[in-house]
C-alpha cells in the first residue's frame, strides 16, 4: 500500500464509493487496458493494469481500505481535478456494455435518464456510480435520493459543507467552469471550513468573470449532447416550464412531461419526442436572434 498515491483517482471513482461501484470502475479499466484488448504500446498497458490492479487490492479490501483512508485523513479536502478523458473512455465503453438493462429500467422510470444526464454534467464518475447504484442495488422508485445523496457526498469530498458554497460549485462544475471550480477547492483548503461563503464567491467571481449563461449558450449546450436537462434548462431560460407527472395508463402509470412556453402548453410522452421538438422548433428560433 501506498498512501502518497491517490487509488480512487487511479480508478476513477469517488473516495466516498460503494464496493458495487469500485468493482464496476475496476472491470471497466481491465477491459480498456487488457493487453490482448489495447491497441497501442504494450508497456502502457501493463503499466496501466498494474496501477488499476494495485489500487483495486487496496480499496476493495475493508480493512486496508479504512488503514489507506486514516493514512489519508491529514488531507482535509481531495484536491479536485478535472476527470481523465481515458477513464470517461473506459466508462463510456462499459455502459454500452449494459445498454439493454438500462434501457429496461428507463422503460419504466423514465426519469432515471434525466437524473443521470444532470449528474453528468457535475461529473462522469458522479453519473457512473449512480448508473451502477440504481442496477445492482434495484432502488428505483427512491432514485432522486440516491442521485442527491451521491452528489452531496462527492461535492462534500473537495468543497467541504457550507451549502452556499456547495451550490456554487455545483454550478462552476456543471456550467464547465472548471478551474473556477479547482480554485475554490483551493481557497476552501486553505482557509478551512468556516471560510465566509460570500468573500470566497466574490472573490472567485471576480478573478474569473460572471457566470450566467445567455439563452443562446444554453441551447448550443444542448445541441452538443441533446440531454433532456440541457432542454429542460432551456425551456425555463426562456421563461417556461417543463415538469414530469404521472398519468395512468391501460396497464401502469407513466410519467409523462408537460411544457408551457410562450403561452403554450404541450404535451410529451417521451424524453426523445421532448428532445426532438426542442431541437427542430426551440432551438432554430433562439439561434436565429442576433
């Protein structure tokens, strides 16, 4: 065990991790870096397999986990970093891999695409462990808690407990403000817990600019990965509404999604019919101001 190297970094995953979610990440990177699967040099991946091997020992294990984590502790906040474009890789692959079972669960919880494109626009990781969570634990109908407790633990993990700092860096983070985000990180590591909320975020405004996206950002954001959140934030930048109620149907309820906009109000059984419209009617119409 090395406790000057950072093994959940290694593995892409939270420090606040279940085992469920440290074992998927660890087949996830085997895979990408198997060498009879990786193309490339084969030094790289066997120096990459015994990094992720190495790391996986330790953190899989109870007691060694607690023993690295004590080691660990002097550190009063991670260092927050912008995630590993290798490790998104490897996860990206890893959800194809199990596309059909989610795809199943979304049939029947269809705001579990919804949660999981808002947790990914905080962190691929932060999606990941929700993703694997909500399959192998089976805890569907509380999915919105799930989300909000995994999100609360990973912003806890580098941004401490301040709630007004908290929504702040969920903010940097999802609005892709990355290094505002790292030093904030920073700031709330030196001066500690009891910082004053309101001088750290007017300090941080100050030295990297205004944080409001325009409407026209907005919708370049969703053209990029037509996420339902993108729309949805869309949709309420432009002055509407768009909420998610349940309808009974011929044999279950579902939930369908009602928009109001500009006087409007529509309605849409589907995230991809929502996703659609805002693309081909909304979008056109906000790109096309000067």
């Amino acid at each position: 065990m090395n406790t000057s190297k950072n093994y959940y970094r290694t593995l892409g995953v939270l420090p606040t991790a279940e085992l469920i979610v440290i074992k998927a990440a660890y087949r996830a990177l085997a895979t990408k870096y198997h060498p009879d699967k990786w193309i490339g040099e084969e030094s790289t991946a066997k120096q990459k397999m015994h990094e992720i091997n190495e790391a996986y020992e330790v953190l899989s294990d109870n007691k060694a986990r607690e023993q690295y984590d004590r080691a660990r502790q002097k550190k009063e906040f991670d260092e927050y970093e912008s995630e590993n474009d290798a490790t998104q890789d490897a996860f990206r692959s890893a959800e194809q891999a199990q596309r059909s079972d989610w795809d199943v669960a979304v049939e029947y919880y269809p705001d579990l695409d919804t949660i999981y494109a808002d947790l990914k626009r905080t962190s691929f990781q932060l999606a990941f462990a929700f993703r694997e969570t909500m399959l192998e634990t089976k805890q569907f109908p509380a999915a919105k808690k799930v989300a909000d407790d995994l999100e609360a633990s990973f912003l806890k993990v580098y941004f401490g407990s301040n709630s007004k700092l908290l929504a702040f860096a969920r903010n940097l983070i999802a609005d892709g403000h990355k290094d505002a985000a790292k030093e904030l990180n920073r700031a709330i590591y030196v001066l500690g817990t009891s910082a004053d909320a309101d001088l750290v975020i007017a300090r941080i405004r100050k030295r990297f600019g205004p944080y409001e996206e325009s409407v026209r950002e907005v919708a370049e954001t969703f053209l990029k990965h037509e996420w339902p959140s993108d729309a949805i934030r869309l949709i309420e930048k432009l002055g509407g509404t768009a909420t998610y109620e349940r309808e009974s149907g011929l044999l279950r309820w579902r939930e369908v999604i009602f928009v109001s906009l500009a006087g409007e109000r529509r309605r849409f059984e589907r995230e991809y019919e929502l996703r659609r419209w805002v693309r081909n009617s909304v979008v056109p119409k906000v790109l096309s101001r000067n």
